[in-house]
C-alpha cells in the first residue's frame, strides 16, 4: 500500500475577460441629479418624504422601471450622459472590450491511497480538499457577463464556478475466489466498483431583468452585467432544489422589511429606496434565509457563486467474468450498473431559464436538471438515473 500527499497551488494573471469600457459609473442612472426633475436625482425624486410618504408612489414603479415617463426618461438620460464615449459615440451604448484584468487563484491538498492487489483486493482512494476563486471562470465568449463595475473588476472576485470544496473517489476491484468446474462458471469473476462524493457546486444570483444599479447593462445587447442583490442568513439556506424558491410578494413581512433595510442602516433615503424595491420586486425567503432587492443605483452584498447545490454522491458498480480459451485466447463478459442507487443529484439553476435571476422569479434557484441533461449529454453523462449495460469482448 502506498500513501502520496500532495499540495497544489495556481495563481493565473493577465487572463482573458470582457469589459464594457463605456460603462456608465455604478448608480448613475439613479443617482445623478436631473434637470427635468427639478434638479434631483431619480433616487432622490422617488424616495419617500413628507409629500410622498409611500415610496414611490409618484414614480408608479411596475416591472423593471418606473411607469412614470418623466423618471424613465431622466434615468436613461443619465446614463447615456455618464457614458465615458457618449461625446465621441452617442448612438453606443455598449463598447465592449477584450481584456486581462482577471486573475484566479487555486489552492489544493491531494491525498491518494494505493493497495495493490492483496488476497484478491485491490483499490485506489482519493481525496481533494480545495478551494479555486477568480473573476470570470469561463472562457472570454459573448456569453460572459460583464464585471458589475467596470472599474473595479475586483468586485466579482470569488468562488469559481467550477470550485468543488470536498471531493473523495473510491475505486474497488476485488477477484472472487473460483474453483474448477465445468466451462469455468465457477471462476474468473470479479466485482469493481467506483464511489464518488463530492460538495456541491456554487450558484450566483443576477438580475438581468431589473435595472437596479443604474447602469442600463441589465439586457444587454451582448451580455449583462451581474446584478447580485442582499442577502441574510445562513448561505446553506438557499442550498438549491429542484424546485425555486418562494417568493413573497404584496405588502412586506415584517422579516422580509428588516432584511432589506438591514445594509442601509442610518441612511433613510437608502431606507427609503430598499422598500421601494422591496414593494415593487418582493423577497425570497428559505430556511431563515432572505434575499431582497437593493436599494436603487446600489450593488447588493450578495457576492458572486455565494450559494450551492446539494452534494454529489454515485456509486457505479460492475461484474465480470473472464474464460481462458489456450494461452492466448480468452473471452470477457461485463454486466455495469451507473447510478447504482438511482439517487437523484441535480445541477447548479440554470441561466437561461430564469434560475439564476430574482428578476425573472418563476424558476429562481431552482435546480431543475440533472447534470447529464443541464451538460446536454444525456447518454454519457454523470448524474442521470440508473443506466445498465452488458457487454462481451474476445481478448487475444
């Protein structure tokens, strides 16, 4: 038997990522004082006050902007104005460029147990303890969202999308004792075997539905800037199933109300405008858990891939059995059962059916695929029901 320890540490710079350089600053759209709105900002036109004491009521908010024409119009003036090309190119809203500010950072322990073959056992034992953070973890495509500020692209630094925490591999083989008997059937069987657990992966959440830092990049033309909002309780809370999670709408708990005014503590317009979204848009609650809009031209606290999937379990399992025709003939029968158990695993929400966005509600955090089919290989692929098959092969 054999025991290898192992540390593994990568440290990526200058990797690629895309960058809308005519981003407007985070809250401009919200935050900048307009002219046609007596010289105050949407924000603060829209918060509650002693005229209006119900935010928002003279903006009529419904869906993913104020109804109101005259707020609209100052938001998207605002951020058209704020765009740092908008002298040269007025008819860009988006300049979308390819750069190396991303970074990433892996650290791993490995451990790997080795017995060779013993009294007819054999097996090999594996376990990774890891942790893998970076700003963007896929590949720089028109698919990938745009850093939630654009001058600070260090705000989406956090787990990667493929960062697996715990992952333990356990791969028996063990040769059944046999004894002479006609046409061999009672010898040269085998049984093997393949055990994986592993922690789940993490999901973020984004909007792109609702304009909520005042940018106008939540639907984009290429992508959307992530849109993360606040989030309190424990993260296991928000552990992903296969089913979303509820949503509350209408008139605001009061666990729901304290949640959302939690981040703004001190600040009354911020307050005021956290309601506001709350009213319009609702909470998600699970568990203890609350997730709540932020309050307008503000970016929400809940930070990139902060929730996760349940962990992954799955034990294949094979049987074979060999017959030896001369010395260099022989014929090999499998019988291979994936998904033993027929456990029920599922992948991370998906993207592009709402499950990653609180704007979009009806499917949020709803892990609502298995990993095969999410990964569009049904057949191959891990984590779909039980599969059996049978082979048989002439060896020579």
């Amino acid at each position: 038997m054999t025991l290898d320890l192992a540390y593994v540490g990568v440290h990526g710079v200058h990797e690629a990522t895309w960058v809308d350089i005519n981003q407007p600053p985070v809250g401009a759209g919200w935050n900048t004082p307009n002219a046609t709105l007596g010289g105050l900002s949407p924000a603060a036109y829209c918060a509650a006050s002693a005229t209006h004491p119900t935010p928002f009521d003279q903006c009529g908010v419904l869906g993913s902007k104020p109804t109101n024409t005259k707020v609209n119009n100052a938001i998207a003036a605002n951020e058209a104005a704020s765009s740092p090309y908008n002298g040269q190119f007025p008819y860009l809203n988006e300049i979308v460029q390819l750069g190396n500010q991303d970074f990433s950072n892996y650290d791993g322990l490995q451990v790997t147990v080795n017995e060779r073959t013993s009294h007819g056992l054999s097996f090999l034992a594996g376990y990774t303890f890891a942790h893998a953070l970076d700003i963007v973890s896929a590949d720089a495509t028109d698919q990938q969202p745009y850093p939630t500020n654009a001058y600070n692209v260090r705000l989406n630094y956090g787990n990667s999308d493929y960062d697996m925490r715990h992952r333990f591999t356990f791969s028996p083989t063990y040769l059944i004792p046999g004894r002479k008997s006609p046409a061999q059937m009672l010898q040269g069987w085998s049984v093997s075997g393949i055990v994986t657990l592993q922690s789940g992966l993490p999901w973020t959440n984004s909007d792109v539905t609702n304009d909520v830092i005042g940018t106008g990049e939540f639907v984009g033309t290429i992508s959307s800037a992530l849109q993360p909002w606040n989030y309190s309780g424990p993260v296991s809370a928000f552990k992903a199933a296969p089913h979303s999670i509820p949503q509350l709408t209408g008139p605001a708990t009061a666990a729901c109300q304290a949640a959302a005014e939690a981040p703004y503590a001190g600040n009354a317009q911020l307050i005021s405008l956290a309601d506001a979204a709350l009213a319009n848009y609702g909470c998600y609650a699970q568990n203890g858990g609350f997730l709540t809009p932020p309050a307008f031209g503000t970016v929400g606290n809940a930070g990139r891939n902060r929730f996760r999937v349940p962990n992954y379990y799955n034990v294949d399992l094979s049987v074979g059995k060999e017959w030896k025709f001369k010395e260099r003939y022989s014929a090999q029968f499998r019988a291979e059962f994936f998904n033993t158990l027929n456990r029920a695993d599922f992948a991370v929400p998906a993207a592009n059916s709402g499950g990653l966005d609180p704007g979009a509600a009806s499917q949020f955090g709803c892990a609502c695929a298995t990993p095969d089919v999410q990964g569009n290989n049904p057949v191959l692929g891990s984590g779909g029901p039980r599969h059996i098959q049978f082979g048989l092969k002439l060896l020579f």
